[in-house]
C-alpha cells in the first residue's frame, strides 16, 4: 500500500486569528488519528515550534542549525550540505493518546527567519552592474 501525503496550509497575514492554535491542535488530532505528521513552522515568532518543542528543545534546535531558515540559508546560499532530514526532530510532541506519544514531527522556525529573508533579497537581488 503506498502512503499518500497531504499538504494542509494555515496561514494568514493576519496576527490574533488562531493560526498557531489550529495548526497545533490539527496536528495533534491527525496524529492521534493514527497519521504521522510534519509540522513545518514559517513563522519567524516561531509560535507552533514552542508550542510543540518547548523554549528548551526549541533553543537546542537553533542553536544546532536544524531550523527551516538554517536549512534554506544553507541550499540557497551556503555549500548545501545540511541534509533536509537533519533538520526536523521527530516524536517532538509531549501530548499522548491511549498511552502513545503522537507522531508529530517539526521542521522549527526561530526569530532568526526574519533576518534570513532580508538576507536572501539582498544577496539574490541582482546589482544594477549585473543587469546590465
């Protein structure tokens, strides 16, 4: 039997409109419905990833570079070695369902993706030279 993945979206520009709390609690009723599932966190404030990992587990990651803006940073502008799997921390939930620990996995944000999105404009915004 082939696994089909399924891509669920939640984003708004928007603050206060409950993103980090559906995104959360989806995640944690797929999960408890016998899905395995990967939250990838694009929120530079980085809501979802605290919620899910905790302000410990959460400062370990980025500090380890195994964050959203470390592993884009690393294939748009570095030497691309940082493999995409390296990234994201598996059974990061503490929530459990019948006495089982939820499948849910994390690829973190951090404050840091705010910065890296200037950085990528910056250094992928060609010069006036270049255009030339």
């Amino acid at each position: 039997m082939t696994a089909v993945a399924k891509i669920i979206a939640v984003a708004n520009m928007k603050g206060g409109v409950g993103k980090t709390a559906t995104v959360v609690a989806l995640a944690e009723a797929l999960a408890a419905s016998g899905n395995r599932v990967l939250v990838i966190d694009l929120d530079p404030q980085a809501n979802a990833s605290i919620c899910l990992a905790g302000d410990s587990l959460l400062a370990t990651l980025i500090a380890r570079g195994a964050t959203i803006e470390a592993f884009l940073e690393n294939h748009l502008l570095g030497n691309k070695k940082t493999a995409f799997a390296d990234c994201i921390r598996n059974n990061v939930s503490n929530v459990s369902h019948l006495n089982q620990q939820l499948s849910i996995s994390l690829l973190p944000s951090s404050p840091n993706l705010r910065h890296f999105e200037q950085k990528i404009i910056h250094d992928l915004t060609p010069t006036q030279d270049e255009l030339v």
